[in-house]
C-alpha cells in the first residue's frame, strides 16, 4: 500500500474560517453626518416646511449735514419665504426564513446574517442618502456619456459616484421627460473608468453611434448614421453629408431649446465650433442639397386676408407648396406668385430641382380673420 498522502485526510481535517467580514465596496455618508452634526435637521409633518429668507439689506446710507440738516428717509429689510416639501423615501431589504435559521448561532456561522443585514440596510440607506443629497434636487444621478452593449460612461463631475451594485435607476431622455425604463445596476466603477455596467439597456436608450475619439471615422457610424429621435425632419441622420438641414447632430448643438446636446453646461453657442462643423459636412462627398424656402411674412395672426411670398435660395429650384398641413411633393401645386390666404392655414414648401437632393419642408401657420 502506497503511503498516506494528505488526499486521504481532507476529510478529516478543520476548515478555518475568519470571522470578520471585510467590507469591499465604497459606503460613505459623509454629507450626511456632517449635516446631522451641525444639527441642521428639522422634524417636519407632511405639510410643507416654510423657510423665512432674508433676501435683501434696508436701510439708506449717505452723508447729512450735522448742523440741523435732514437726514432723509431709510428703508427696510426685505424678506421672502420658501418652501420645502417633504419627500418620502424607503429601503427595503429581503431575506428569507431559511437564512435567520442557518445562521443564528456562533455554531453556525461566523455572523448572525439577519442582525448583520438590517444593520448593512441602514447604512446602505444612509449612504443612499448622502449620494441623493449631492444632485441637483431633481433625482438624476448622473449623465450618460456613451453607451457599449449593456455598459455606460457617465459624465465627470459625478461619474458613477452616485450609484450603487444592486440599484434600480430610471432612464430619462436629455429633457428629463421621456422615461425610457427601467434598469438594475450589476457593475460599478467610480474611480477609474467611471462606467457603471446594467442588467438590460432600456429600449430608445441605446446610442446608434460610436463617437469616441479613438475610434476611426468610418467605424463610427455618425455619417449617414440612423438617429433614434428625428425631431420630425424627413429622412434625418445623425450627419447627413452636404445636408446641414437634416444632419441632428448639428441642430442640437446650435440650440438651447430643451433638445440641446449636451444637455448639461450648455447655456451660450459655440459659434466657431458650430461653423468649423458646418464646414466640415458641407465638405463631405455627397449629393447636393437644397436649402429650404423662405416664407414671407411669417405666420401670425391676421385680421385680413395676407399675401405670402415664397423665395427659394438656389436659382433653377422649383417650389411646390400645400394649404393643409401635409409635406408637399412633386405632384403638389408649384409656387409661380404670392398666395392669398383667406382662412387659417398651415402652409408648407419645399424645393425641388433635378440631380439635388430636395429640401426639408417649411411650415407657418397664418390665422387670418378670427
């Protein structure tokens, strides 16, 4: 018989197991405490709080005449009043009856996993609400930068700072309106690639395009590349070449409507930015594209009947036109001289000429005698 070999007596032997349990992920509620320590923390019922601000200085300052002289009028403070309205917010955790038993007892298991798990909730809690505490007061946790398969890049400042392994985030679109769905978090980096990984990508949320520097042009797909929204522009791409009419990208950062991209830090145009990439997709091989028409006056409203002129920019180009909303077409009537409008109506042209590409439509409305 061979000798006995430590093989044999596995079985036999102890297994030892440490008895702390090292916490391997970040859990800070440092806004938190030092809010609760300087005491600015108010008990409120369900009624809204009202908080009395003093928002401007009295009082008028000047020089006066000492010897008998006027001293004139003053003025007083000027106070405001804001108000907070209390929010409720809930953390639940989940085990079940199996896990109180096995492990209840030092005999059992190194930790008691149902005390352990209600004390990790309330700090997980906390830490919850220090993350909440450092937006901006409207529930969004971060900016999506970009988005790989089930993987997004948040923006800096915040990054992935702000969520957590196990969370249930919401998806919005830029305006804070459109609710894309719903998403676990599964994987969390917030010191280096700032990137938090999900379960499943709400639908509409993923990118159609790859605009990362390192990535070549023609892997990128942002020329003649699909667009998820169109903003209700015929045949729209994210850059469409030759065609800054339909090209998104380009409308969306030449605006501070509600669309804007990026939709944070942006409150003044670029204006050589947006003209270089104006450039750049009117240099891009392509078709030719007609610039739309101009109508003139604009629409409003008129207490009489009104003329309406409509000029193309391109010389050769063909207006068709319509009264009644619709996108015109070739078979629709051609602009040959002012219109009368009578009535209300949505009129539409568009510019049409041989081996071009045509025009986006353009609408005014005109009400006329109501």
């Amino acid at each position: 018989m061979p000798a006995q070999a430590n093989a044999n007596v596995i079985a036999l032997q102890l297994e030892k197991v440490r008895d702390k349990v090292p916490l391997l992920y970040e859990r800070d509620d440092i806004l938190l405490t030092m809010i609760q320590q300087r005491g600015d923390v108010e008990k409120v019922s369900s009624r809204n709080m009202r908080l009395p601000l003093q928002v401007n200085p009295g009082g008028k300052a000047g020089s006066y005449n000492a010897d008998g002289g006027d001293l004139g009028r003053g003025s007083g403070t000027a106070y405001d009043v804001a108000q907070v309205s209390p929010i409720f917010f809930r953390f639940a955790i989940e085990i079940t009856k199996l896990v109180e038993y096995a492990t209840n007892g030092r005999e059992r298991a190194v930790e008691n996993a149902a005390k352990r798990e209600v004390a990790n909730g309330m700090k997980q809690f906390r830490a919850f609400l220090d993350k909440l505490m450092q937006t901006a007061g409207n529930g969004v946790l971060g900016t999506i930068n970009s988005i790989a398969s089930t993987t997004f890049t948040m923006a800096v400042p915040s990054g992935a700072a702000l969520v957590y392994v196990g969370q249930t985030v919401q998806i919005y679109d830029t305006t804070l309106t459109t609710n894309r769905g719903t998403c676990n978090v599964v994987a969390c980096d917030p010191i280096n690639a700032q990137t938090i990984t999900v379960d499943v990508v709400p639908g509409g949320t993923v990118a159609t395009f790859d605009a990362r520097y390192d990535t070549p042009l023609a892997q990128q797909a942002l020329i003649d590349g699909p667009v998820l929204i169109d903003e209700g522009i015929d045949n729209a791409r994210v850059i469409a070449p030759k065609d800054i009419w339909r090209s998104i990208l380009l409308l969306r950062v030449n605006t501070l409507e509600a669309f804007k991209m990026p939709p944070l830090a942006h409150n003044v145009l670029d204006r050589n930015s947006t003209d270089l990439l104006q450039d750049w997709i009117n240099s891009l091989p392509g078709r030719p594209v007609l610039a739309p028409p101009k109508i003139s006056p604009g629409g409003g409203n008129y207490a009489q009947p009104v003329e309406v002129a409509i000029t193309a920019y391109d010389p050769g180009a063909t207006i068709h036109y319509t009264l009644d909303g619709s996108a015109p077409a070739k078979s629709d009537p051609v602009y040959a001289q002012p219109i009368k409008l009578t009535g209300p109506t949505v009129l539409r042209a568009r510019a049409f000429k041989s081996e071009f590409t045509k025009s986006i439509p353009v609408q005014e409305v005109f009400i006329v005698g109501e």
